[in-house]
C-alpha cells in the first residue's frame, strides 16, 4: 500500500508541473482538490515573479487559495473562453474518460473545462483504472425537489444511488448550488459510458454528472519521483 507521504509527493509533482502549461498572460480555468492545491502554489510563486495570470475558480474554497496565493480571479459567470483549464480526476481511464465530483463541485467544474481551449487532469497514479465506475461511485447533482424522482430513475438503469452525507454536520452534503448529491455504484461496469450520461441527463432535475468524457487532452499522473504525461489512446 502507497504510504500517505509517497501519495503526497505524487500529487505534489503532478500539480507542480502543470504549471508548466501556463503562460505568462493567460486565463486559466483551476480545478478542485488536493492536487489541484499544488497547481494553485505554483502559479502564486510565478505570480510573485511578475507573472500575470487570472483564473476562474470551480469552488468557493479553490478562490479562497488561490486568494491566498495572491491569484487574481474572475467571475465564471461573465466569461466564455478561457486559454487553458487544470483539474483533478477521481478516476481517469486510458482514453482520458474521468469521474469527478468527489469534491462535490463537478458542475462547475465541467462549465470550466468546457471553456477551455485545453483542458488538463492532474492525479496520482492511484487515480488510473481500466474502466470507468467500478471503484468509485459515479457523482451527479440533483436539486432536492427532483430526489426521490432521480433515485427511481437511477435504478431502472441499473444503478444504486446513495445521497452523500456530510461528514463534519448532520444530514446531506450541499453543493454551493444549494443542491444533493447521489453517489451511484454500479454491480457491472456500464457498457456504454455515453448513453449512460445521456440517460442521466434526461432525469428532470438532475443537473449534471460526474463524467467527463473526451474532454481532457492530456493527463499528468505523478508518481513517488517523477510525472508522466498521457495522451488519450485511440
């Protein structure tokens, strides 16, 4: 089993050299995650040397490091491109296919990646796996009128949703959209990962899911001492 300070360091290197995908006068999109926090520490020391960056940022607590780092940032809702978007998957596939949501900020999250002229993911090489949902529960955020209608409807696709409970407070986690989540498991792996995300989508009220599908270009996975650099397989 990797030790807690190895999966540290792989995520270190991952996020650290990301940053070497930016450039100076660029608007970056910036992900969310432990990762991701890394990418953010780099770009404020870049920034401390004269670097001009702005981000738009996929979470309140992503603003409030990149705050932090001194990283000027930009309100998602006036913009429509963005040079370069950086995030973390919780599952990523050989063609790049990945499962986010473990933050419970997916939706924005895709809004931003979908901006972007290139769209990166960042991991540790624990987040590598051969197919999709089958190690980790498939996020989708659903507003809490639509909760028991979504549930049902999760089911007759084969899934088992669960809503995400919050750890530090009672009761479900809230997505800054004022929304839940449901974590869906499967017993098979689905076959077809892009019917599933239409089917989802068609739920009323269920207003995003967790995969992101051939949107990212490349992927730095990190391990103990160095970063390799995926493109999709074919």
């Amino acid at each position: 089993m990797k030790s807690v300070s190895a999966n540290t360091q792989s995520k270190k290197l991952a996020g650290r050299k990301a940053a070497d995908f930016v450039e100076d006068g660029m608007q970056i999109g910036i992900g969310t995650g432990s990762t991701v926090a890394f990418f953010i520490e780099e770009l404020g020391r870049r920034i401390r040397q004269g670097w001009q960056i702005r981000g738009a940022a996929t979470s309140c607590y992503t603003r409030l490091l990149c705050h932090r780092s001194g990283i000027p940032i930009m309100d998602s809702m006036t913009l429509d491109h963005l040079d370069l978007a950086v995030d973390g998957a919780d599952e990523i596939d050989p063609s790049l296919n990945a499962i986010k949501g473990g933050g419970a900020a997916h939706t924005c999250e895709k809004v931003i990646a979908s901006m972007a002229d290139e769209f990166i993911l960042i991991a540790d090489e624990s987040k590598l796996v051969s197919g999709l949902c089958m190690h980790h529960p498939l996020p989708v955020e659903v507003i809490p009128a639509a909760l028991s209608l979504a549930e049902k409807r999760i089911r007759s696709l084969g899934g088992t949703p669960c809503i995400r409970r919050a750890v530090c407070k009672d009761g479900p986690v809230i997505t800054e959209n004022g929304n839940f989540i449901l974590d869906i498991t499967f017993q098979t792996a689905p076959e077809d990962l892009e019917l599933l995300d239409i089917q989802l989508k068609k739920i009323p009220g269920l207003l995003e899911t967790g995969l992101f599908l051939g949107m990212a270009q490349k992927a730095l996975i990190g391990s103990v001492d160095s970063v390799h650099i995926l493109l999709p397989e074919a």
